[in-house]
C-alpha cells in the first residue's frame, strides 16, 4: 500500500521519493514485506477500517470540531454553582501562558540533563505546597483527590501492618468509590476494611464518640477532609488526630488547599499525611480534566519509604552553589520495583503541578489569604440570601465555599428547581437527595470569589420564583 | 565545542535561576483578587468570624511575594530549560511515541476549559458527542472492541482500572478467592505487574528466550492454572518485538479461566494492521497521550482509554458516555461496574485534541502513520548497526521501536549508557530512554522514531549518536565528564537517596542545610 500518494503535513516521510529512498536502505519493497515478517496472515486486518471521510485540512477540521462543541454550554455562558468536587475559580493569565509553554507541554520523560527546568519547577510545586500544608515532603502530583486519598490510605496500611480505616460518613461518593478500588476486594489479601464514622447532625463534623468506638488497634489510618464534601470545616481535627494516635493509627486529611490561606494547616492539627486536590490551584474545570492530586508528609523514612509518586530532591552539582535535582529513592517505585513498588505510579498531571506552582508563586501569603476571605465571605452571603427564601434552609454554619442548600421546605424537588434555574441559564448546585437521603431534598451550592453580588442577586431571585 | 561537520553548535540555556522561595520582596504582589463588594464585607462581617476559632491560620504560609512580570520570567526561565518535544528531535524516548501534537487541538481543547462535568447532560452535549465518536467509531474500528471508558487518567491508570475489572468478574463468578494470579512478561510495561498487584493480586512474571526475545508458549501453558485471574501485557513488547503466537497465548488463559488485557502504549506501528480483539483480547487500553497525539504535558495530564468486549461492558467504571434517543447521555447503570477510577467523565481535553487528531487523519491516514513508523524504525536500525559499539540484541525484525544495547561499547571504552546519555544532550537531543527494570538488555537504549520524524531528523539524531560511539573509542574522559553545553553540571546523586540530606522541599532544605546558600 506504500505507492498511495497520500501526503500529510504531520508526516514528514509520507512523500513517496523519500520513502522509496528508505525502503530500498532497508531492503524490502513496501511497509507490507516488513509486516509479514513479523505480524502472521490471520492475525492481520485485512480492508480499510470503517471511518469517516477525514478532514486533513486544519481550516476544514477546525469548522467541524467548533460545530460539534457548539452544543456545549460553559460556565462563562451561563452563572454555575456547581462545585462537589470540581470548582470554578479565578484562573490569572500567567497560569495559562505557562500551561501553554511548548517546552512544559511537550516534555515527557527526559532526565535532568535535558530537562532541568521541569525537575526544578516540580521541586518547587512540592515546596509551595509544603508551606501550605505544613509538611516538610510532597511529591509529584496524582490523579485526584481521591487517588491521592486511596495512596495515602494504603501508605498508611503498611507503615502500621493494619487492614482498617475509618473515614467519613460524609464523602464524596465518586471519591469514596475510587478509594474502595485502592482498598482491594475483601477476599485479597491487601484488603483494607473501610468503616464510617457518623457526623453531628446538628454542625455536620465527625462524631467524636462515634469515633472512639471505633478507633482501636486494628486502626490503620483515621481520614477526614476539611472542608468536608459538603463544604462543613471540621474544627476537632486535634482531637480526632490524638483518638488516631492514641490507637497507634496514623491522621490523614484531606484539604481543599485554596483553604488554606485562613484556615489552619493540617499538620498544626496532627495530620500525619496531607492529601487533597490541586484544580482549584489555577486549573480551569475542563469539564473534569482539570483534577490533580498531592500527597505531603513528614520527612521521615517510614514516610518517605512508603510513597508511590516520584520524589524530586533537591541536591547539588560538580558547580559550587549550583542547584541540581533528581528522584529520592526512587526504587520504590513500579518504574524499578514492578510487582514489589509500592502501588503503582504512572503519567499522572505534571503540568498541573507546573500550573500550581505558578499560581501559589503570584498569589503569595497575602493572595491566598484573600482568596480564602473573599470565598468566606461571598458563601456566606450567599448562603444568608438563599435562607431568606421561604421554604429553603441552609442547615450548617462554619462552612467553607460549600454549602448544602435544603429545599425540604418547597413543594419542589431539587431535579425540578434545577431544571426551572436552568432556564434561567442558572446552573443550580448538585443535587445530594439520592447522595445523602438523610439531608433531606438538598443540592451543594458552590459559591467563590469568581462570584459577584450581583450573581448572587439573579441566584436568589431565580431561586425564589423555582421553588414557588 | 563544534561536533563532527554534521553535528550543529548547540548550548542549552543556563539561568542558574534560583528555586522561587528566594526571589521577591516582602509585599510584592503577583495577582489581585476579584472584588469583595462593600455591602457583601458589612453583611457578614469579617471572614475570620466564620470559621471556628480553633481552625483559623495564625501565621501566613511562607509563599513567596513576587510581582507579575517576575514570576512570569521565572517560569519563563524554568520553561527554556527543558527540552520539550517540539525544540528536537525528540526520538530517544521510546516506549512514549513522542509525536507531534497539532495547534489547532490545543486551540480546540481550550473551548471546554470553563465546562463543568457535572452540568446538565442537555448543555454538555458537543463533548460528549466527541468522547462517545472517538470511542465508538475511532477506537472501535481500531481495536475490534465494543465498548469504551475514558476514566483512567493515564496509560497505568488504565492497566490498574482493568485489574479491578478482572477483580470483579472473578469476584461477581465466586471464583475471586481462587484466582489471584496475575501472568506478565519482563518485557511489558512496568504497570502490567504493578498494577495488577496493587489491585490484589500476585504477579507471575515470564521470561524471554535467548533467541527469540519473547517467552514461549510452554512457558505460558507452564504458568497458567486454576489460580491464573488473567494475562496483562503488551504487544509488540518493550522490544519492539511482536508475539506471533499471541492468539494461541489469550487462547491458552482463556481455557484456564482467566481473562487478556492487552497494553496498546506501542500501538503507534499497527494502527490498522492488527487488532486486540481478533487476538482474542477481552480488554485493552491506549494512551491517548502517546499513539493519538495528546501533548505528554511533562507528564500528564494523559489519558488510558479503555476497549472492552460486550461481555464486559457492564463491568466498566461509571459513567459510561451512550447514546440513546438522538442524545447522549452518561449512563451509570452498569451492574458490575467496579465503581471509579478518577472523579467524573475523565480527561475529556485529551480525548477530545485525539478526536481531532484521528479526524484529520481517516483510516488512510492512520494506516499511513503505522506504515511510517515501521518504516522509520528499520531505516533507523540500519543506521545505527553501523555505528561501532552499538548491537541489537535478539535477531528479528522489530515493529514501533528496538532495545539496542551498548555493552559492547562500555566494555571496550568504559563508557556506558548513563555516560552517552549525558553527553547527546550536548548536541541538543532529548536524553535517551533506557530501559524500564530490572535490564534484562545490558546498557540498553530505546529509541522510537515514529512518524513525526523526517529523514533527515532520523539522520540527525543517528549522527549524534555516531560521534559520541567514536568519541568513547577515542577520548572516553570527554564523554564521561559529560554534559559540557547543558543547563546543569554533573548532578550528585548520593544525597537523594540519604535521609539526612534529601529534600522534597525547600524548607527540609533550609533546615537541613542551613540557610539560604547564595
């Protein structure tokens, strides 16, 4: 099939001179004499695959990408409050120029040698997260909240040689299902137990008794989130750490970490390992595929041992005072270990831990204190408007840019409210009724510093009709 | 230094940029907040007042404080001095397809930036039209399978997603318990034992005969048994060598009762040629960041996109993207599903830029891309036997890729693959990738060079290596001393590895080297 005259620009050596110059080096008359050798008859297939007539002009394809996109709405189009795991925020323009440099976007699995700013930038992305969270290790970035939770877990799991963790009744449910997955079927010999804790129904934190029942010497880990899923910020973190502790278990928590320029730092409340999500850190949504997770620890060998991600150390060169980088015990790791690594680690979201390190770097202590302040204080507004509409009550206080709004007093169900709002070209919060059926009709409302009054002014107002 | 005629006079940019946390001033300010109105601040009051006391921040994080154009041209600096793929010829790395990945996607990619995944099916119908088109019809027509699910976040992710499937079908059959045996060869990726174990299950690792380079089918029949829960691996392996007898290997775990995820990561070379399912494959997956063109992004965000056959369909992590009643829609009734693996639909930005990809290039052109890549690497190994030192161990024809070795060359000179690795990029080429472990191939390299690459690129890179081999024979110091035009100078690698001096972070290092040292 090598005589086709078909050109394309991103194939240099499909111009038929310069193949046929290659092949007669080679020695064989076409791609099809070099395949026989190698890939037997029945094996092969034999037609043209049954595809749609392509567009190798960039213009023609463009046209029809943009049709086909142009039934999406986005969240600039219409005023969303969905968060639940995926948030809108304000995202500088730096971020995305950095996102978009060549060099990071393109790099892969070069060594220091060649690719000396990218190690540099990741170390940076570890320290940057480090200060915030108050650990001296972090690594490279996993997939997500939750499998950065589900590595954490199974850390924990080996540094104590104990099979249970208790976790939050009160959880994302697509995390908590991706934590199940870490924690192994029940008939492996890896498997970890999960048992739930209740919450106080009156503040939606952990409850404390619950959890010292619980607690006991086949805890491995005990992990919480703050904020929680639906947005309540767990404030007996330090009593929680210390039933862990007390039971020989390890503390995990799990952060939002634009957080956490006001609130306090998990490791000040006896957090062993830090997890958590990096989208809000300069990542746009891209309807999901911004996610990114961290982990962070103390920098101790039974931590540092346990880890799954890539590590990059800081350390020096044959230069006097010039900065050289590498990866720190890097045969734990699946790359050299196989079978024997500690889990498994794979291409994750390096460049959003680039775009992060971007983000924390121009926001400083005092951006970060603002954004927290700024998402406090719109929530909270939010919150106080929306309980002014009959029918509709905001159960929790003390939350932090989450909020679950109940519409148990409307004759409504959330899928209607949301449906009504929508014609609004409202995007209404997530609806937890089957989630969470012991909050009642209820939907997570989002709300940011990307909100003005005046959104939050149309939300109420749209509201207030929806539910009459 | 000026290499041979051939070779051009390249230094890589050298900042020596000091880590962020040492730059800027106390009050500096790289981005301002969006406004917090006045009759917002007077109605709730002061933020501190929301959140209970006992979890208020009492001393800021230690950020740094940079103005705007300052942290810019940090990053700028960071950015020069990595070798991204698209500033050489960047065919070392195999086992990565390091191909070109078109603008235009990047500029499509963009427009679901501001999507969120949770919005009503009705207003996310354009991307989910193109996630459902690139399984459904692309990827379909590729691997023979039924059904897809983009979740995994990258090509391990994937391996790991379909380990708890098998998990769960043996569990959902009652045969769990029994069977805990995972079958892999050393020549498959890494994530083909790792993941398997990290989903519960013990790892069976085959051997390649010395001639072939491939395990044989005895081996196979020899590993298999009532244990056996599956067989993970890829095809062509880490080699570049195809298994012929692969139909007869799903066969043979198929009788024991297991089930064939196949690793498409080095499907670049058969796209059209040969498919997983007519192997008799159950599962499969493609990183949508190698073969269908999605940037690497110094590391993801990727994607694993995961085929599957009928019967396994109901075991896919949810939720699925179907389309039903002239609509799509994200079904989440699968009554087996292992649940999730990543939050919501997944990378979505990677499928839809491969999408475009496969689009402007029809199953002409995706036929062309296997040809050319096959091409390329023959042509490439014609090169490179000629150089003195370099051998290629195992005789037979090799398909995407080939694990050359460098043995030869280190035993007559003294210098190694690390040495030679050190030393290309002196000549503006990524560093080569190696090997994954253990080295089953002494001094190995494995190049790619797929059909991004023109003649001359390939001319080139075998230039580069060329000289270095002579250089080796007659001045192995220079290559051992190596780089000498790079960013950086020779690393010490004995801190990373010693408790004591390690550091993930720059305050560990502060601590534990005292401070600032410039």
């Amino acid at each position: 099939m090598s005589d086709r005259k078909f050109v394309h620009p991103y194939i240099p050596n499909s111009v038929p001179g310069v193949k046929a110059e290659m092949l007669k080096e080679i020695g064989v008359h076409d791609a099809e004499e070099l395949y026989a050798e190698m890939i037997p008859e029945r094996l092969r297939l034999r037609g043209s695959m049954d595809l749609p007539r392509p567009f190798p002009a960039e213009h023609d394809l463009k046209k029809h990408v943009e049709a086909v996109l142009s039934k999406n709405v986005t969240c600039g189009e219409y005023l969303s409050f969905l968060g639940a795991g995926c948030w809108q925020h304000f995202v500088p323009a730096v971020c995305d120029e950095v996102a978009r440099r060549s060099e990071f976007l393109t790099a892969y699995a070069g060594g220091a040698y060649s690719d000396l700013g990218r190690f540099q930038a990741f170390f940076e992305f570890q320290s940057l997260m480090g200060e915030l969270v108050g650990m001296d290790v972090s690594g490279q970035p996993t997939y997500d909240w939750g499998s950065s939770a589900g590595n954490a877990i199974r850390m924990a799991a080996r540094m104590t040689g104990r099979g249970e963790v208790l976790v939050p009744r009160i959880i994302s449910p697509d995390r908590l299902s991706i934590i199940e997955n870490f924690c192994q079927p029940s008939s492996t010999p890896g498997h970890i137990d999960i048992r739930f804790l209740g919450f106080d129904p009156e503040t939606g934190t952990i409850d404390i008794e619950d959890l010292k029942d619980k607690a006991s010497s086949k805890t491995a880990a005990v992990y919480f989130e703050n904020p929680s899923y639906i947005g309540v910020v767990e404030n007996n973190g330090e009593e929680i750490s210390e039933i862990a502790h007390e039971n020989g278990a390890e503390s995990i928590v799990g952060v939002d970490p634009i957080s956490l320029g006001v609130l306090r730092p998990p490791a000040e409340y006896g957090a062993d390992i830090v997890c958590g999500e990096v989208q809000p850190l300069g990542m746009h949504m891209h309807c999901g595929g911004g996610l990114g997770g961290f982990i962070a620890s103390r920098d101790e060998e039974r931590y540092v041992g346990e880890y799954p991600l890539r590590l990059i150390s800081v350390t020096d060169t044959s230069r006097e005072g010039e900065y050289g980088f590498g990866q720190c015990r890097f045969d734990r790791t699946s790359y050299i270990g196989r079978d024997q690594a500690k889990d498994y680690v794979g291409t994750a979201t390096a460049l959003w831990a680039i775009v992060a390190a971007v983000y924390l770097s121009l926001m400083g202590p005092k951006g970060m204190k603002e954004v927290g302040e700024a998402i406090v204080q719109k929530s909270h507004y939010a919150a106080k408007r929306l309980s002014e509409i009959d029918g509709v009550e905001v159960p929790f206080s003390g939350f932090f840019k989450e909020f679950p709004v109940n519409f148990n007093g409307t004759e409504k169900t959330v899928s209607a409210i949301n449906k009504s709002l929508l014609k609004r070209r409202i995007f209404g919060g997530k609806d937890l009724t089957l989630e969470f059926p012991v909050l009642g009709r209820s939907a997570l409302y989002c709300v940011t510093e990307v909100h003005s009054k005046e959104d939050i002014e149309r939300l109420s107002k749209a509201l207030k009709e929806a539910v009459k | 230094m000026k290499g041979s005629e051939a070779l051009r006079s390249y230094h890589a940019p050298v900042w020596d940029e000091p880590i962020v946390l040492e730059l800027g001033r106390e009050g500096e300010r790289g981005v301002i907040q969006p406004e917090v109105e006045e009759e917002i601040r007077r109605d709730v009051g002061d933020a501190r007042s929301h959140i209970p006391a006992e979890m208020r921040r009492k001393s800021p994080p230690k950020l740094p404080e940079l103005s705007q154009a300052q942290v810019l041209r940090h990053y700028l600096r960071l950015s020069q001095q990595t070798l991204g793929m698209e500033f050489d010829i960047d065919m070392g790395v195999g086992t990565c397809t390091m191909k070109y990945s078109p603008k235009v996607n990047e500029e499509l990619a963009g427009r679901i930036s501001e999507v969120h995944p949770l919005q009503d099916e009705d207003t996310i119908q354009g991307i989910l039209e193109i996630v459902y088109k690139f399984g459904s019809v692309f990827l379909r027509q590729i691997s023979g399978m039924d059904e897809f699910s983009f979740q995994p976040g990258g090509g391990s992710a994937a391996a790991y997603n379909n380990a708890c499937m098998i998990g769960k079908y043996h569990e959902v059959n009652g045969e769990l318990e029994g069977r805990n045996e995972i079958i892999t060869t050393i020549f498959s990726h890494p994530c083909d034992a790792a993941c398997p174990a990290t989903a519960g299950f013990k790892l069976v690792t085959l051997y390649p005969e010395e001639d072939k380079g491939l395990p044989s089918v005895e081996a196979l029949k020899a590993a298999v048994s009532e244990h056996t829960a599956g067989l993970f691996v890829t095809n062509p392996e880490d080699t570049g060598i195809f298994n012929p007898e692969i139909d007869e290997w799903t066969k043979i775990v198929h009788e024991a009762g297991g089930l064939c995820s196949y690793d498409q990561a080095n499907a670049n070379a058969i796209l059209g040629i040969t498919r997983a399912r007519d192997a008799g494959f159950d599962m499969c997956f493609f990183n949508l960041h190698k073969t269908f063109s999605s940037p690497h992004g110094s590391s993801g965000p990727g994607c694993g996109a995961v085929g599957v056959t009928k019967e396994l369909a109901p075991f896919l992590p949810v939720p699925v993207v179907v389309y039903a009643g002239g609509k799509y829609h994200l079904d989440y009734n699968r009554p087996h599903t292992i649940g999730k693996v990543r939050g919501f639909v997944g990378n979505v930005q990677v499928v839809l830029r491969s999408y475009a990809w496969a689009m402007s290039m029809g199953a002409e052109g995706l036929r062309e891309v296997a040809e050319v890549s096959v091409i390329n690497n023959n042509y490439l190994e014609k090169k490179l036997l000629a150089i003195p030192g370099v051998t290629k161990p195992y005789k037979s024809r090799r398909v995407d890729q080939i694990r050359y070795s460098l043995e030869k060359l280190r035993d007559e000179t003294g210098v190694g693959i690390d040495d030679v690795n050190r030393r290309v990029v002196d000549f503006g080429v990524q560093s080569y990738f190696t090997s994954h472990h253990p080295w089953i191939v002494p001094e190995p390299f494995t190049p790619e060079p797929c059909e991004t690459y023109s003649k001359a690129d390939i001319d080139y890179w075998a230039e580069v290596l060329r000289h270095v081999c002579q250089e080796a024979y007659k001045d192995p110091e220079r290559v051992k001393g190596a780089p000498h035009n790079s960013t950086v100078s020779k690393i010490d690698s004995a801190p990373l590895d010693d408790p004591e001096r390690w550091a993930m972070t720059w305050r560990a290092y502060k601590r534990k080297r005292g401070d600032v040292r410039r």
